[in-house]
C-alpha cells in the first residue's frame, strides 16, 4: 500500500487549497457524541472556512444505513467533494463507487476504509497506522508492569478498523516474553463511550476480579475505567490504565496520576490534512492512497509536550 506522510503532503495540498475556487465540501462524522471526532469535525469545518470554502456536515450516529443516506443526499446536492468518517469499514468499497459514480473527490479520514489500497487518484485515506497505536500503548503498559499482572481490555466498535487493530496488537504484544506474566482476563466491548467503559470495569469489579491492568481502545473508555476503579476506592497506583488519543481530558487524568500510557492521535491534523486533500482533488490534482499521520506515544515524562495538542 502507498502511503505518503503527513508532513510531506501538507506543503503541496495546502498550495493546491489556496489556489482552488470556492467549493463546498461535504462532511460525514460517524458520531457527534465521540469527544475525538468532535475535535476532528470542529478542526475541518475551521479549516475549511478559514480557505474560503463552504462546510456542510452530518452525523450519522454510528449507523450505517443513514451514512449511506447522507452521502446520496450530498452527491445530489451537487458538493464538490466528500469527507468521511466511515461508520463501518465494510461499507467503504459501496461508498468508493457511490463518490466515484458521481466523478466526486472522496476523502475517508481517521477510519481506515477496507478498500484503502484501491484507492488513489480522486479518493484518499487521510489518517494513522493503527498497527502502532495498540502496539505503542501495550508495550509501555508491559514495562511499567514489569511483565506481570492480570489485564483487561476495553475495545471500540467492532466494525471499526481502529478497534480490530489496536486490540489484536495489545494482545501481540502480550504475547512476546517480556510480558508472558501479564493474564488477559476480560475483553468487552465499551463502544468507544466513557459511560460503558465505567459500567463494564464496575461490573468486573463487583464480580470479585482483580485488575492490574486496563487497556482501553481510546481515551473515553480509559478515563471510565478511572472512574470505576475509584470508585470502588482502589488507589490508582496499585493499577496502571492505557489508552489511546491524548485528548485533553486525557492529559488532565495523566496529570492527576491516573492515567499511565496514552497515544496521540493527531485529530487537527487529520481534519485539515482531510480538507487539503479534498480541496487538491477539487483542483486536480492526483492523490496518493494513503496520507499518513503518524502515532506518538504519550507518557507523564512527555505529556507537558501535547497539552492542548487535541
């Protein structure tokens, strides 16, 4: 698969941007109420105003159907471009075709779309390699542990690329010697929400489970399970939490001593690096299949460097 990095796209899309006419650019979120893509949608509809193009958004609600909907609503309206938040990577390929058909650039960002190494040309894949992202977070879990200790792990929607990815990757990394002594002992899926994250770590509480360690698969999740774990009056020095994001609320819990490992996520940059993208498309320029934003991994000797960053 083809990838171009972040920094190196930036400097020829932003060019393209700036000389393009005034267009309108269609944007799809997978989910209003994700905190993440909330900062994702405000940095694209920011970014785009301020080069003079048109923002017109919907929220899909994590649900399929009416994302296909939405998109068949913006090809009609005449928007010159698309860019999406794919509420399922197996949708990607009909959404590919649907954009294609109608000769409209196409930009997925932050979910990777199944169909990500056909794209190229008018379509994109904006965002980071999820292969890193779990990996990062579990091997920095695995050394605070010092190898040992009973685990659990919170996951996204399953449907997402980015839920799949991170939790096969934590479990990889656990299975590697240097941490043959931590025990994965619960999975469950939290849907990327704070309130499930607290309800699902509460549960194995009450059920008598000693948990060490907690992996979430982003931030909103990991900060749930903070709260669960305080609220059953466990001292969060006896447990080490990790996550995925670095979003603000994150970098707070981490200040605070909860949270031990985040992983930042660029939202900013995958916006605007969305928009650029598109807006070169407008242009016509070609576009690579994937432009990517690399991961960074975020720990309380760093975290001073990403305050404010997401």
């Amino acid at each position: 698969m083809k990838k171009v990095n972040l920094f190196a796209a930036t400097a020829l899309s932003m060019a393209m941007a700036t000389g393009a006419n005034a267009a309108t650019i269609g944007y799809l979120s997978s989910n209003f109420d994700d905190n993440f893509l909330t900062l994702m949608r405000e940095a694209a509809k920011e970014h785009t105003e301020a080069l003079g193009h048109t923002f017109q958004i919907e929220d899909a609600r994590e649900d399929v159907g009416m994302q296909l909907s939405q998109i068949q609503n913006f090809i009609a309206s005449g928007v010159d471009a698309l860019v999406v938040t794919a509420v399922s990577a197996a949708a990607t390929p009909q959404i590919t075709k649907m954009a294609n058909a109608a000769n409209i650039p196409l930009v997925y960002v932050n979910r990777m779309p199944v169909d990500a190494a056909d794209l190229g040309g008018t379509t994109t894949f904006v965002g980071s390699d999820e292969t890193w992202s779990g990996t990062l977070a579990a091997f920095e879990l695995c050394n605070q542990a010092a190898g040992t200790g009973t685990a659990v792990m919170l996951q996204g929607i399953l449907s997402n690329e980015a839920a799949v990815t991170r939790s096969k990757d934590f479990e990889e990394v656990l299975g590697l010697s240097m941490c043959k002594g931590i025990k994965l002992e619960a999975v469950e899926v939290g849907s990327w929400q704070r309130a499930k994250g607290n309800d699902i770590v509460s549960n194995w509480l009450s059920s008598g489970m000693q948990i060490d360690i907690v992996f979430a698969n982003n931030d909103e999740m990991g900060l749930g399970a903070i709260q669960a774990l305080k609220n059953a009056g466990i001292d969060m020095d006896d447990v080490l939490v990790g996550s995925v994001d670095a979003t603000a609320d994150a970098l707070v819990a981490m200040k605070a001593g909860d949270l031990d490992v985040t992983v930042f996520q660029n939202a900013a940059g995958q916006a605007t690096g969305g928009i650029d993208a598109a807006i070169a498309a407008i242009n016509g320029e070609s576009l690579p299949n994937w432009i990517n934003i690399p991961f960074e991994l975020v720990t309380p000797a760093n975290m001073a460097d990403y305050m404010g960053a997401n």
